[in-house]
C-alpha cells in the first residue's frame, strides 16, 4: 500500500522558516517526480513545486521563486520543502504528490500539512 506523510506544517511569523517533510512508503521512489501543491479554502489547488526523478531538475512557481527549495534524498525516500521569507498568502495546506515518471497517470497524494503564516 502506497503512503505518502507530510510532517513539519505548523504556525509561523511572516519572513520566518519552515521546512516540510514527506516520507514515501510502498512504491518505487526513484520512479516517480515529486510534487509540492497547496490549497487555501475557496482556492483551486496550486502546483508549487515539481523535482524529477533523479532529483536532477526542478521547477517552481512564480510566487515562490527564490524563496522555497524543493529537494530529496532517494535513499530515504523523501521530498522536503524548504520555505524562507514566509508570507501570509504562503498560508495554506500543503500536499505532497508523486507521479510515475512514465506512467504520469499513476499518482498519490499525502495527507497534508497545515501551514499557517501569521503574526
């Protein structure tokens, strides 16, 4: 069975740090690119972040441009989300995502994390 945690959401104050975890279980990790999305009540769900397979190239949206990195570690099978210079609209619940490199219609979602920026 495929299981996907997300761990590290909690209340933050605006320009602080936070860094996201999701741990992968019951699938092949290295096969699959990983996704960061998050949604806010009232709001479609935003992709936030994409790493590929190999962990080789990564993208983001334009919101967050220089302010979260996404990355993992293969041998752990783990995805983190590292955010800097949170903002309030960075509020959201975050969802990890992985989708098979090939096979793009095999994917599972996390749980999700809340993160909440506030002062």
């Amino acid at each position: 069975q495929v299981q996907l945690v997300e761990s590290g959401g909690g209340l933050v104050q605006p320009g602080g740090s936070l860094t996201l975890s999701c741990a992968a279980s019951g699938l092949t990790f290295p096969h699959y690119d990983m996704n960061w999305y998050r949604q806010t009540p009232g709001k479609e769900r935003e992709l936030v972040a994409t790493i590929t397979s190999a962990g080789g190239s990564t993208n983001y949206a334009d919101p967050v441009k220089g302010r979260f990195t996404i990355s993992r570690d293969n041998a752990e099978n783990t995805v983190y989300l590292q955010m800097n210079s949170l903002k309030p609209e960075d509020t959201a619940v975050y969802y990890c995502n992985a989708e098979h490199k090939i096979l793009r219609r095999i994917a599972y979602w996390g749980q999700g994390t809340q993160v909440t920026v506030s002062s």
